[in-house]
C-alpha cells in the first residue's frame, strides 16, 4: 500500500499494530517530503542572544 489513505483504512478494518505502523511510516515519508520542512531551522537552544535577563 502507498496511499496514505488506503493504509489509514486497512488499518480501520483490521485493528492491526502492523497496519497502524504501516500507515505511520508512510505518513512519515509523505511529511518528510514537504517542502517546508526540509527548510525549517532547528533551534538547539544553545545561542545565548536569545535569553533575555530583566
């Protein structure tokens, strides 16, 4: 299965840890492929300028 929807709807039908992981691992595949988070910027928290002391 390669629709997200059709895995999603196996997984309905059965009730089967295996198809819920199916259905995540391709929700997984199709998120990763989004434009937007290939360009997100990951802040580690570790840039001092951003702590603001008052």
């Amino acid at each position: 299965m390669t629709d997200e929807k059709e895995a999603w709807n196996a997984f309905l039908k059965s009730g089967s840890v295996l198809d819920y992981l199916e259905y995540k691992a391709i929700q997984q595949k199709n998120a990763d492929s989004l434009p937007e988070a290939k360009n997100e910027v990951q802040n580690q928290g570790t840039d001092t300028q951003t702590t603001e002391y008052r």
